[in-house]
C-alpha cells in the first residue's frame, strides 16, 4: 500500500485524475482495460477525467468505463450513473450501467473473470466510512446481513436504509481488480488508521472498518491511496 497525501483537494484531485489517466493509457496499450468508478465524492473527478481520456485515441472498443456502486432512487440526481453519463459522453465512451433488475450482473460479472482484461478501479469512502456499495450492518436490514459479500458472487443488490435498493461490486469482486485507487479527503481519523492501524471507537462500527476496508487494505497487491 502506496499512502499519496497532499495539502488541499485541488492538488489531491488533479494529481490523481494525471496518474490515473497515464495508468490507463498505459494499460489500452497492451490490453483491453476495464474502469470501474465510484459515485459521490469520486464524481468530482470525472469531469478532468472524462477531458483527459476523450482527448486521447478512440478507444470505445477497448475500454469499458463502469460503476463500482449504485444507489437506484426515484430522484436521477441521486444516482451515480447520472454524474457518470453526464461528463462521459455515451458516443466516446463504452459505459456499464447497472440497473434495479440486475440485468447488468452477468455482464459485470463476465468481465470481473476476463483474464486477459485489465481492471482498474477508483473507491471513494462514504461519510460513515463505507466503501464501494458495502455499508455498515447497522444500515442493512435483516436479510441483507446474512448476505456474504465475501462469497463467490462478483456483484449484488441489497436492500438500505437510506436507499431501497443498493448496487455494488463485491469484496471478491474487488479482489479481482488489479489496481485500486482509493480516494478520501477531510478524513483524518481514517488517515490514522491506515498510517498506524490506529482504530478509534467513534469509527469502528462494530468492527465493521477493520474486516472490511482493513481487510482488503492488507490483502491487495497493487493498492494505492489518495487522501489530503
């Protein structure tokens, strides 16, 4: 693990939309490449994002721009896809939105198994310090606890408290992706936790940061952090 910290947003956020646009770049020259983006705080990057890689070759057929996480509500402003479709233009860019029927999940789930595609992913971290789709079980009902999001399923939806149906690649899912971004700002008790595994109670969550965001923390190989 890679900790990239720097002294405003501004300077977090065009540094990482530069190393991410080269790293993709990089990887269409040897494979098809598949982007998978979180919604929220991650959206702000994807207006330089979108500038940058629409500037390059076409590469409509080679790479695949898709979410992390969705929230399905009744307001469109609500949902990433929204933000996603906005700055990256349906006739540049092959998107994967994923729908309230889960009729995208083969297709996610096909690509996540590709082994000659690489996969990339951005995840932000949400207010209660949940990442991809995945929050805390106290905002999860009953049944959706008993769900393994360790298991062998790549993507699921669920049921939350804050929206009625959630979208989100798994912790085996993430555990597929080559290289991981994660992105953070005006965090600082999770910076200290990444930087000293310094768990503080007020965010532990029943345990919930350590096994989950810890966990895969630990576990990747190729994980970058950008935080300020």
């Amino acid at each position: 693990m890679k900790i990239n910290k720097f002294e405003n947003k501004n300077e977090l956020d065009t540094l990482l939309v530069q190393e991410l646009t080269e790293h993709i770049m990089s990887s269409l020259e040897n494979a098809n490449t598949a982007l998978f983006l979180s919604g929220g705080s991650v959206s702000s990057i994807y207006p330089k994002l979108a500038e940058n890689l629409g500037k390059r070759e076409n590469y409509k057929n080679s790479l695949i721009i898709g979410l992390v996480d969705e929230r399905f509500s009744e307001s469109e402003d609500e949902k990433n896809a929204t933000a996603l479709k906005k700055y990256f233009d349906e006739k540049k860019f092959n998107l994967l939105i994923p729908d309230s029927k889960d009729t995208k999940k083969d297709e996610y789930s096909k690509i996540l198994n590709e082994q000659h595609t690489r996969k990339i992913a951005v995840l932000g971290i949400g207010t209660d310090f949940h990442t991809a789709g995945i929050k805390p079980p106290r905002d999860m009902s009953d049944s959706t606890k008993a769900q393994n999001f360790n298991g062998d399923n790549l993507v699921t939806t669920y049921a939350a408290e804050d929206f009625p149906i959630r979208f989100t690649l798994t912790y085996t899912a993430l555990g597929k992706i080559e290289k991981i971004f994660i992105y953070f700002y005006n965090k600082p008790e999770l910076y200290d936790f990444l930087v000293n595994q310094d768990i503080k109670r007020n965010i532990s969550i029943d345990g919930y940061l350590e096994k989950n965001l810890g966990s895969l923390i630990r576990s990747h190989q190729d994980l970058q952090i950008y935080c300020s």
